[in-house]
C-alpha cells in the first residue's frame, strides 16, 4: 500500500495547495481582490476537466507510468511558477501559473486511479485502495494548507511552499519509479489466493465443468 499511499499524498497536497491554499496566498499575500482569485481558479479548474480526460487516454495508449512520472516533475516545477510569485503580480501571471498548476494536477489525475487499481490483486483491491487513498488525503493533502501558511508566516515568503511540494513529490516518483508497468494487462483474469490456497479462477473453471 505504500506505492498508493505516496502517490496519493503527492496528488493531494498539490490539489490543496493549487485549489485551497491558493484563495488565500492570491488575497492575503499577493493582494488581488477574493473575486480575481476565484476567477482565475475556475478557468483553471475548467482547464483541467478536460485536461484528466486526454491523460486517461494517453495513459491508456503509452502507460500510467511515464505519464505519472512526466507529470509529477511538471506539477513541482509549476508550483514553483506559482509561489515564487512576488506581490504586485498582475493578474495575467496569477492566471498562467494557476492554469500550469491545475493542468498538471490534471494529468496526475488522469492515470492515477487505474495505477493504483492496478497495485493490487482483486480478492483485497478495495481494502488496499481504500485505506491507502483515504491515510493519504489525511495525512497528506489535507494539511497541506496549514503547512503552507505556517511557511509563509514563519518566513515571510511562499517560495518555501515550493521546496514543501517538491519534497512531497519525491517520494511519489520513487513509487512510480520501482512499479510495474501494468496497463496492459488484463486484471480481470488477474488471480488472486482464497482460502486453502486454492486459485479463484482455477476454482470457478473446476466448478463450471
């Protein structure tokens, strides 16, 4: 469960940061009004539904791996566009870095459920997902906000929020990194132990005939 634990921290400390912590970040240290920053997070929010629909399907054609792996660099590096942004920004380079961020955001999402899917075998799938994805937004991405403006009130700056989500993605490309690549395989038939030992395909084959 770690591969998915990590993955998912990775994802949702820079959804809460591009999404959450951002409206405060864009009003209380960029000085833009809240109505500019709810603006400029929505064309971006709008960006990247289209955005997670092409990543699914290039995903589907190359990998999740190279996808994820791609993108989890690109989502560091847009961050920084985003947080090294100094008050007295205009609008137009709030509005591109959010629309960087989110797009990234975006393609991570794309690939990421069938990744984390694909972790496991289906007799304990939904466990695994499922207590993987929910330890991860807890203790990862939601957070992430109250770290953020603990950095920026501690040190004056949101540069440092840069370094926090560049070292959150560090650890989600190590598990991308050592997976395997399984996107074309057919887990349908994946075989997965029951109990005794016993194969559930080869079972249900044996009671069929």
């Amino acid at each position: 469960m770690g591969k998915a634990f990590f993955v998912k921290a990775a994802e949702n400390t820079f959804l809460y940061l591009f999404s959450t912590f951002v409206l405060g970040l864009a009003t209380g240290y960029l000085h833009f009004s809240r109505p500019q920053a709810l603006s400029a997070l929505m064309w971006a929010s709008a960006i990247e539904v289209a955005v997670i629909l092409v990543a699914a399907y290039v995903s589907d054609r190359i990998g999740r791996k190279p996808v994820l792996i791609v993108d989890l660099l690109s989502a560091a590096v847009a961050g920084c566009t985003l947080f090294t942004l100094s008050p007295g920004s205009d609008f137009a380079h709030l509005q591109l870095a959010l629309i960087a961020c989110l797009t990234c955001h975006g393609i991570i999402l794309g690939p990421m459920a069938a990744y984390m899917a694909e972790l496991f075998p289906t007799r304990v799938r939904y466990t695994a997902l499922s207590t993987s994805y929910q330890l991860a937004s807890v203790l990862g991405g939601s957070i992430a906000p109250i770290v953020g403006t603990m950095l920026v009130s501690l040190t004056g700056s949101a540069v440092f929020v840069a370094g926090y989500a560049i070292l959150m993605a560090i650890p989600a490309l190590i598990a991308v990194g050592v997976s395997r690549e399984s996107h074309w395989q057919d887990i349908s038939q994946q075989r997965a132990p029951i109990d005794g030992g016993t194969d559930r395909t080869a079972a249900v084959q044996t009671t069929g005939a």
